[in-house]
C-alpha cells in the first residue's frame, strides 16, 4: 500500500493530465475545470460523488452541436454521450467513467468514439465560493454569473470576448452536485458554433467480474491503425499507438502511457484503467452474453461469437445500427478495434 503523500501526487497528475487532455462539451480550461484543480489542491480529495453513484451507474446525455460561416450552409449533428462508471477511488473521490460519444447528422452519417475519462461533481458551497472569487480577479473582457436556482441546484457561466470573437460556456447543476446541462458559444469572425449537453436520465447497469491478472495489466500490446474509406473501401495506413504499463495508484486503479504516431503527428497521454475497462483490456468475466444494454437509446453492447482473429467479438449497436467492433483474446485483451467514422472505418490491429 502506498503512503498517502504519494497517493495524492499520483491521483494530483493523473487528475490534472487527464482534464486537460479530455476533449468534451466542456472544455477543461473553462471555470469547471479550474474549479476542480483548485478543490483538489485545497482539499487533497475530489468532491464526493453522491453515495448511491457505482460502478455500473450511467449517466445519458443528449447532446447537439452546430457551426456555420455567414453566407455559407452550415452543419449541425445530434446524438448521445454515454458514461458508465467503471471504478470509484474511496479515498480521493475519483470517478473512473467510460464515455461512448455516438452523433449523426441530417444525412445520417454515424460518428463514434469511446474515451475512458473522469465524471466530475461538484460540491455546490465552495463552487459558489470559487465563482465570488474569480469574479474579483476575472481578467477584463472576462465576465462570470452563478448562483443558486429555485429547485436547489446551481447554475454558472463564463463569457469572454475581444475585437477578435466571443467565447461563453454555461453549466448547470442539481443538488447533489450532477451536471445536468452544459452548452457552449463561439463566434470567431463570420464563424460560430454552438453546443448543449443535457442529462436524460440515470440508470444502473449489472456487471459482474473478478479482479484482473497481472499479465493482461502488464501486456503492453501495440497497435497499427488503418483508415478505410466506405466508397471505395481503399486503406491507407494511419498511424500506431503502444499503450504501456505505468503503476498501480491503487487497488482496482491502474496508470497507462499511451503513445500515438499519426499521419498527423505524435501525442502521449495519460489513461487510467480499472478491473472493469483499460485502453487496451476488458475484464474477461464481462465477456459473455450482453454486456451492456440501455433501451431507453438504443445502445447495446454484445458478445457476438468468434472475431476475425480468433478471439471474442463484441459489437456496439445505437438504433439497432453497428458502430465499433472490439475483438478481445480469452483473457480480456484487445486484438482489433473498428469504430465507424463519418467518411469510412478506423481499424486497430494488435502488432505485438
């Protein structure tokens, strides 16, 4: 066991990289983000999650977004962020989600993406007591509003602005510290665009496992991306990731490297894994039968028999429509990944 001082580094790292690197509806380096670094730093713990959050719980948002160029058409798409709890850290609060990201537009092209990142909740006293003091040392052009709503929740938004644009970010929160809707504006010149998340509603999903063995922790597999494109179904070579074993920051919450090499440039994450998910496993007592099922949507995760390597497959449906393909060996570990993108497939393959 860790002595507590190491312990709240790691979790401090982990907690700061992982909010800067996520990309969501609201971005990290608004006042939601700061709040949380600044709680942390002050309290050595994350505002506690309500006690009858779990692994399993799951929190359904709608989200829409838009963008458009004065005097030219512009897009705009809808669909679903899915968080699934998938690890609680008792001592420092933290709240390990996976996130499936599933949008379509008008023409009925299907985006998907799956991140494993942090929920956040917020404790409703001092973030009122954070937006009174940002206010007093808001830069100028810097604008700040919260306060508390009749039902008990909370309400906050950020608004920046010069010669060059205007940038807002609005939240709302229930009494328990929820976020229960989020949306963004953004003008830039003749451009802007526009976003809302709002919650749907929360349910509990059933998942029964064990721990993990040490071998699939430590596996540190690497993988080769492919892009395939869906008219011609030509391939081009994308790019490889590794995702390396880092440390065990406590019992069931495990640190990974993630190295990418694109086409486009190379990047290094963070990630955190649990006994439920990691970026490269699955708790192999998952994989039977139906592992995740949410009706109210329409999203469905399933075991589907052999895969095109001789593993188990797993598909993700939204609508009955196939999204992703996760291929996993016996024992958990991923050997191929497929997720539909708007102009084609993106294909992971496992290369050692």
């Amino acid at each position: 066991m860790k002595t507590w001082k190491l312990f709240e580094k790691e979790i401090l790292i982990v907690v700061l990289f992982l909010f800067l690197a996520t990309v969501t509806l609201v971005e990290a380096a608004e006042p939601l983000g700061l709040y949380i670094q600044e709680y942390y730093k002050t309290n050595g713990r994350l505002p506690l999650p309500p006690s009858w959050v779990k692994v399993g719980t799951t929190f359904v948002y709608r989200m829409q977004v838009g963008a458009g160029t004065k005097g030219e058409s512009g897009f705009t798409t809808q669909g679903y962020v899915i968080r699934m709890v998938i690890g609680i850290d008792k001592t420092s609060n933290y709240v390990a989600v996976c996130e499936w990201k599933i949008m379509s537009d008008l023409r009925g092209n299907i985006d998907y993406t799956s991140q494993i990142i942090s929920e956040q909740f917020v404790e409703l006293s001092s973030l009122e007591k954070f937006l009174a003091d940002l206010s007093q040392t808001a830069p100028y052009g810097v604008q700040v509003q919260g306060g508390y709503l009749p039902d008990g929740g909370f309400y906050f938004a950020y608004a920046s602005g010069d010669y060059q644009g205007f940038t807002r970010y609005n939240y709302k929160f229930n009494r328990e510290g929820i976020l229960v809707s989020s949306g963004f504006l953004e003008q830039s010149g003749s451009s802007s665009s526009v976003g809302q998340m709002e919650l749907v509603f929360v349910k509990d999903v059933d998942l029964k496992f064990r721990g993990l063995s040490e071998n699939l922790i430590k596996a540190n597999p690497s993988y080769q991306y492919v892009v395939i494109e869906q008219m011609t179904g030509a391939t081009m070579l994308y790019g490889q990731m590794s995702v390396v074993y880092s440390k065990t920051i406590s019992e069931g919450f495990y640190s990974f490297m993630v190295n990418n090499l694109t086409n486009l440039g190379s990047s290094q994450k963070q990630i955190l894994g649990t006994n439920v998910l990691g970026p490269s496993y699955i708790n192999p007592d998952l994989l039977k039968g139906e592992i995740v099922n949410i009706p109210e949507v329409g999203f469905r995760w399933v075991v589907e028999g052999q895969g095109q390597f001789g593993g188990i497959q797993t598909g993700i449906y939204i609508g009955g429509v196939k999204v992703a393909i996760y291929e996993y060996s016996a024992n958990g570990l991923l050997l191929q990944h497929v997720s539909k993108t708007h102009t084609g497939y993106l294909q992971a393959v496992i290369s050692r």
